[in-house]
C-alpha cells in the first residue's frame, strides 16, 4: 500500500527534499535548506531581501569525483518567513543543461558534464 503525505494546503508542482547546496548572491554564502527543480529555500537572507527581489545566484552542488558544480541561476523570492529566517526562491531560467545537474543531483544520480 503506497501512502501519499500532503502538507496543509501546498501547491507546488516539484516536490522539494533536504539538499546539502550552498547559493551565493550579493557577496554572501547561504546553506540551502531544501531544493526542488522549481526552486530552493535558503537558512538566512530574510534582511537583505523584499518580495519583489531578483538574483542572479550561484548554487554549488557538491560533486564526489572533483570540484562542485557551480550553476548560475537567475532567481526571484517567492516568500520570505521573517519568523524562520528563511527565504524561498523560485528559478526564472534553467537551461536544459542545469536542468539535467539539477535532477540528477536530486534523484542520486551521477552528474556528468
């Protein structure tokens, strides 16, 4: 039998897992708490951003065989939760290339460039 969890009333069409990312933007390094292929959610951010804030951000993504994998993204703030200090972001562009990294990191698959 095969249970499916919902939270509350979320609307999101990625479903979002823990990730082990960093994202950096504006000179400052974030721990990404959660990630999806629509999106991340970053520890921290909450003063230095407004709801209508775009970014361009790095994300690295740890890589076993060598040097993490360093995406550019283009990204704007979807919610800001002052009372977790935490900040999500939905991505605006995702070439097909950081799409395939993005999905093979959060499937365990091997990222291959």
């Amino acid at each position: 039998m095969t249970i499916v969890r919902r939270r509350g009333q979320e609307k999101r069409r990625d479903r979002r897992q823990s990730s082990n990312l960093t994202c950096s933007f504006q000179g400052v390094e974030f721990q990404v708490i959660d990630c999806s292929l629509g999106g991340i959610a970053i520890a921290g951010g909450v003063k230095k951003l407004t709801g209508k804030d775009k970014v361009n951000a790095s994300l690295s993504i740890p890589n076993k065989d060598s040097a993490p994998i360093i995406l550019e993204i283009p990204m704007s703030v979807t919610r800001i939760d002052e009372q977790m200090q935490q900040v999500a972001f939905h991505f605006d562009e995702l070439s097909d290339e950081q799409f395939q990294i993005l999905e093979n990191y959060l499937t365990g698959r091997k990222t291959l460039l």
